[in-house]
C-alpha cells in the first residue's frame, strides 16, 4: 500500500448518505422536534464505521489481547511490555487503539508496559454508540484492569476524554504526564460541522447541545479541554499539525493558553 492511500484509509469519513439524513432530520424538526434531537444526537455518537487494519504485521500479532466489561460494552484490550512503568494509549473517532502501536518498541524497550484499548463502538469493542461519557467510564474501567497509568499518549477525541474523565470520573488517578495529538477543544465547533454537513437549523442544534448537557450532566462547555485546568493536575505535552484539516491548529493554541501544558 503506497503512502498516499495509507494516509486515506486514516481520515475521518462522513456517514454516507449525509445529505438524505438532513433532508430527514429537516422535515422531522419541524414536525417532531423532540424526535429529531434525538436522533440528531444519536448520529452524532454514532461511528458509523468499526476501523480494521489493512495489514498485520510484527506489532499487531505480538500483542496480548483480552476485554473487561465497561457498563454493556466489552472492551478490547492490548498490552505490550512487562516493565513496572504503565503507559496508556488512547486512539481518536473511527479509530482503534492499535493505531498507536508505533510508539510501542520505544517505551517497551525503556522498561514500559504498554496498553491500548478500543473505545466503545470502534475497533473490536462492543456497541453502536460512542459518546465522552461511555469512553471515559471505559478509561477508568481499563486504569482499575490495568494500571495505574502515569502516563497515556493520546490522539484526537481519546485526548478530550481522558480529561473529561480525570475531570469528572471519581477515581484514585496517578496520570502525571499526557502526550496529547490534535486534541480538538470544542464541543460546540464539532457541532457546528456536524450541522453544517446536514444543513439543519440553528434550533436543532440548541436542542441537541441541550440533550448532550443531560446526557454529560453538566453544561457542555464545562466538559471542554480548555475548562478544565483547574481538575487537571498532569502535565500536558501538546504536538499539532499547522496542517490537520480537521482538527485546527488554534485549537491546540487554546489549550496551550488554558492548561498545565510543558514548555
């Protein structure tokens, strides 16, 4: 597989048949806008897609799997390494946890053990669905299985919920670092693109932030990254790519300016 169509396989991809879903939802809203919120919030915690790996190779098949029950999903988990220090790989949207496994030979050979886990609905774990919530009550469930972690490497969406879970999960945690990639910050931006593809009213969109608020238990922009520097005491190595065309570089930038970060 050339480079050019590896880095393809890796994108997020849109559900398909987007455009008829917001033609849908449009007509749904104004007759029944109670069931249009939530099915909106419904696709919008929906992967849509479970991410396979195109090859096996050395790493992958050198890894011991096992799973843990987390609420009614069965977690698949991997593990490398047998060192007394913990490290915890967090993968993001439409991913798996494997898909970090590059960073394994290296902390491996520095004495580390090394676990990754697949979120909710992605890679071999069970479920449809996989929401901030459900993801970091499985971040906990994996720390009481298999840590303590001090620390955890984490791309995209894996990053907002492990804070959201360091945050809001009542749990001893021992995390002292986080290697954190493309973390995007806001709720309310994905939201927006998520509208936007559909074309669907402003209206919707309160509707639904006001589901995620019942479904988080707390306002929304409470949950985000950038709020939560005063719950978080790891330190925080952000990398950011001035070219991620999904997650912008202002973004980490925030962040930067909000949280515990290392210079």
């Amino acid at each position: 597989m050339t480079q050019e169509k590896r880095r393809k396989t890796q994108v997020v991809k849109p559900l398909p048949g987007l455009k008829l879903i917001g033609f849908v939802l449009r007509i749904l809203g104004k007759v029944a806008p109670d069931m249009a919120s939530r099915l909106a919030l419904f696709l919008y915690t929906f992967p849509g897609r479970k991410a396979v790996h195109f090859r096996q190779d050395e790493l992958l098949l050198s890894a011991r799997r096992s799973s843990i029950l987390s609420g009614r999903n069965r977690i698949r988990v991997y593990e490398w390494g047998n060192g007394p220090r913990r490290i915890l790989l967090l993968h993001g949207w439409q991913s798996r946890g494997t898909a970090l496994r590059y960073f394994v030979p290296t902390l491996t050979d520095r004495g580390c053990r090394v676990v990754a886990m697949d979120a909710p609905g992605h890679g071999e774990s069970s479920g449809w669905r996989t929401t901030l919530v459900n993801y970091a009550q499985s971040i906990r469930e994996v720390d009481q299985a298999f840590g303590p972690f001090e620390s955890a490497i984490t791309h995209s969406f894996g990053g907002r919920a492990l804070t959201f879970a360091l945050a809001f999960e009542p749990h001893q945690w021992a995390v002292e670092r986080i290697v954190m990639l493309s973390a995007p910050t806001s709720f309310e931006e994905i939201m927006d693109t998520f509208m936007d593809r559909m074309k669907l009213p402003g209206s919707l969109k309160s509707a639904v932030v006001k589901r995620m608020t019942y479904l988080l238990g707390r306002p929304v922009n409470e949950t985000e990254i950038f709020q939560l520097g005063d719950r978080i005491q790891a330190r925080i190595l952000l990398i950011h790519d001035e070219q991620d065309e999904i997650v912008p570089m202002w973004e980490a930038e925030r962040i930067a300016s909000r949280l515990p970060v290392s210079g």
